[in-house]
C-alpha cells in the first residue's frame, strides 16, 4: 500500500481511471479526499455504535460490535491507509473521540452519570481502540463472536459492576 505522501492525483486519476478534472470536481486535492475519506469512516463508525445506545450493559447477546468488526473488515484497507497518513495519530485520536461519545451517550441514555465514569470511559475506548487497531493490522486469531462477549462482558463489569 502507498503512502499518503508518495499519492499524486493523477497517480490517482490513473489508477482509479478517472480524469483529473472529474477528481478536481469533487475534490481540492489528495489531502481533501483523505480528510472525507476520514470523515465517512468515523461516521458509520458512530452510526454503528450507536445501534447498542439502549441496549443495557446485562446483554450480552448484544452484536453491536460484531457489525463493527465486519464494517471494519470490509474497509481494512480504508482503515489502513488513514493509519499510514503522516498525522495517522489525528485519525487515532478522531476515531478514540467517537468510541469515548458513543460510551457517554449510552450511559446517559441508561440512566447513569457519566462524569462518575470518565475514567473508566477513557480506559474503555482506548481498550476498544486498540482491539480496533489489531483488527486492521495483523492477522486476527480471535473470532468475533468471542470478541464481541469478551466487549460486553468488559463494558458490564466496568460500568454496572461499579454502579
């Protein structure tokens, strides 16, 4: 995979054989394609997580987060190519922000303070985050529905456990 630094637009155009001026339609430059690019991805992150909102913690049938380790499969590459980027801890820090809203709001939403769990959101969504990261860069040796307890097992124990 190239890096974001080594694209030119008509390498681009090229490879996705489009003309310049129908990318130019659309876009400033490969900077601006990156940035929507970045923009989609973290919004059908948020959309997806935000499918278990009012699901309480007790469920753990709950496969909200196997649809998102399918979505992330589905656009590994996407994923990968925003972790390449020379300011990849921007896309890091923006997708850690979306999972940290996503928690808060659930927990608004069942009813529980969430300033009394700032640091147990923090520690969740970085945990969440790296299995995330995981997912996209190595070769997974665990499937998702063992993933997908493990998550709601961990968000049970985190936040009604300490209720």
């Amino acid at each position: 995979m190239m890096s974001v630094k080594r694209i030119t637009v008509s390498k681009l155009c090229e490879a996705c054989d489009i003309s310049r001026s129908t990318f130019y339609l659309y876009y400033d430059n490969v900077e601006d394609l990156t940035d929507y690019l970045e923009r989609e991805l973290l919004y059908h992150t948020e959309k997806i997580l935000k499918q278990e909102q009012h699901i309480p913690f007790e469920e753990l049938q709950n496969q909200t987060f196997t649809k998102l380790l399918q979505y992330l499969e589905t656009h590994k590459e996407e994923f990968l190519f925003l972790n390449s980027k020379k300011s990849q801890s921007d896309f890091s820090a923006n997708l850690s922000v979306t999972i940290e809203r996503m928690l808060s709001n659930r927990l608004q939403f069942l009813g529980l303070q969430k300033q009394e769990y700032a640091i147990a959101i923090t520690f969740a969504s970085a945990g969440i985050l790296n299995l995330i990261m995981k997912q996209i860069t190595t070769q997974p040796t665990i499937n998702h529905p063992e993933l997908c307890t493990a998550y709601n097992k961990l968000l049970l124990h985190i936040f009604k456990n300490s209720a």
